[in-house]
C-alpha cells in the first residue's frame, strides 16, 4: 500500500479516535441533572465541539510527528486531567471565600441589629457597605433590589442560591421568618450560624490540605513518569524500539490507560460531596 494512504488513514484513525475519547469525557463531565428541564445552549456546544477538534487534531499530530499511537493517547489524557485539577482547586477556593464572605456578612448583621437597627434596615445596610471586591456583594444587592417588588421568600431564596452553601441557606430561611413573623430570637439565631459557618471553614480548609496534598502527588506522579519516558527515549533507544510495533503500542496503550485511571482515581478522592443542600436550585455541579 502507498505510503500516502496509509498515513492519511493513520490520521483518519488517529482523528476519529481522539473525538471520541473526548465526545465520552465530555459526555461524563459536561452534562447537568437530567431531571432540570434546560434549554440547548448551541454557543456552549460549540466551544466544547471546538475544543473537542483542537484535541483531536493535536492528538493526530502526535500521533502522525512520533508513529506511535501512545502519543496521541498522552496528548488526549493530559488534556483531560489537567482542566479536571485545575477546576476543582478553583472550586475549592471559591467555596472557602464564599462561605467566608457569608460570615462576615452574618457578624454584620447580628452587629448592626443589636445597635437598634430594624431587620430590613440592616439588610440594605450591610449591601450597601459590602465591600467591591466581596464575592457576595452583587448577589446582596440584586436581593435588596428584589425586596422591593419581589416577595421576601422568593428573593431570599435567590440569595441562597447565589450564595450557594448551607450556612447561607439556613440564613435565608431565619431571615425569611424574622422579617415575615418576628425578630424575637434573631440574634442569638444569627451568632449560632457564625459559629456554623466557622465550624464549615475550619473544614474546608482541612479539606483543602489534603487536597493540595493529592494534587501534589499527582503532578509529582506525572513529572516522573514524563522524565522517565523522556530519558529512556533518549537514552535506550534499542529498548524503546521494541515499543514501536504494534504490540507494542497495545502494551503502552494499556500503560497509559491504567496510569490515567490511576490519576483520576485521585482527582476523584480529593473530591469531598457536600451533604444536599436545604433549596433545590437546579444548578449544575461546579
């Protein structure tokens, strides 16, 4: 057979095997709760169709540069892993500042409403003087712009879901009783959730070490297996020949396999699941 037809059948294969290596992962990864009705969002396809060809075409060139399918292999692995860590250290931080913002936004509160001040009062107060570069100061503000013509339970309930954690989900629902009933018992209601919200932050931050910890077990785990695989191909190159068959590849395809579920075995155990949440409100896992 020509040499032409075979490598474009080679790039063929190499393309139609890196779309689907990442039309599965992205399938895995990039879905909501089917129970949520949504509407298709055709610009987020279109990103995730237009990633999913650059890491295709990488992996064919790869595969194409080096003759070894392994190679096409590592680009599609790589590309998966790395997004998947540097999504939950992201994550991870958000939720820490989050809840630390909803803390200091609750001490406020309980500050403001033993100075005299009336609930409501107190509410716009503290969104007015949230700082700029608070987390929640935008979600504060949206609600005390929705106290206006919203009812009080429904724009509470939409701080408890822009704040997205459980201390502001308890928060929302004293709130919701104490402007709606009485604020006989606020304050004391108010200092129990700081005390919760501290309790929540000494865990993350708990939960973050050991998470740091894994991700440093992780990078370590590939820069030595990257050094190893460089050195022998330079080093060896009688001892890496035999890997260029098609046994061979078969073998290092399995290789990569394993070392891939293996780092995604620890990405998956840095991952700690929060217990459910008090509001359903129908947003996607971060």
């Amino acid at each position: 057979m020509p040499a032409l037809p075979v490598a474009a059948a080679a790039a063929a294969a190499g393309l139609l095997f890196a779309a689907g290596i990442m039309a599965i992962v992205v399938g895995l990864t990039g879905t909501e709760d089917p129970a949520v009705p949504r509407r298709h969002d055709w610009r987020l396809l279109a990103r995730r169709s237009a990633a999913a060809t650059g890491v295709a075409a990488a992996a064919g060139v790869a595969w194409l540069a080096t003759g070894w399918l392994v190679a096409g292999a590592a680009v599609v692995a790589t590309v998966w892993l790395v997004p998947q860590t540097l999504r939950q250290a992201a994550g991870q931080r958000h939720e820490r500042a989050m809840l630390d913002a909803t803390r200091a936004w609750l001490q406020q509160l309980d500050t403001t409403v033993g100075a005299g001040v009336g609930l409501e009062s107190a509410l716009r107060e503290s969104a007015r003087q949230s700082r700029p570069d608070s987390p929640i100061t935008a979600p504060l503000r949206r609600c005390v712009e929705q106290l206006d013509w919203m009812e009080t339970e429904a724009a509470l309930e939409q701080l408890a879901a822009d704040l997205d954690n459980h201390v502001g989900d308890a928060a929302t629902v004293v709130l919701a009783s104490a402007l709606s009933h009485s604020t006989k018992g606020l304050r004391p209601a108010l200092r129990a959730l700081v005390a919760w919200a501290d309790d929540q932050l000494d865990h993350l931050r708990q939960v973050e070490v050991e998470a740091r910890g894994l991700r440093m077990t992780r990078r370590a785990v590939l820069a030595i297996w990257t050094v190893l695989a460089l050195y022998l191909a330079v080093t060896s190159p009688d001892l890496m020949a035999a890997y260029a068959t098609v046994d061979g590849q078969v073998v290092l395809l399995g290789l990569v396999g394993l070392a891939s579920a293996a780092l995604w075995l620890l990405v998956v155990w840095s991952t700690v699941k929060g217990p459910e949440r008090f509001f359903q409100h129908g947003r996607s896992d971060r």
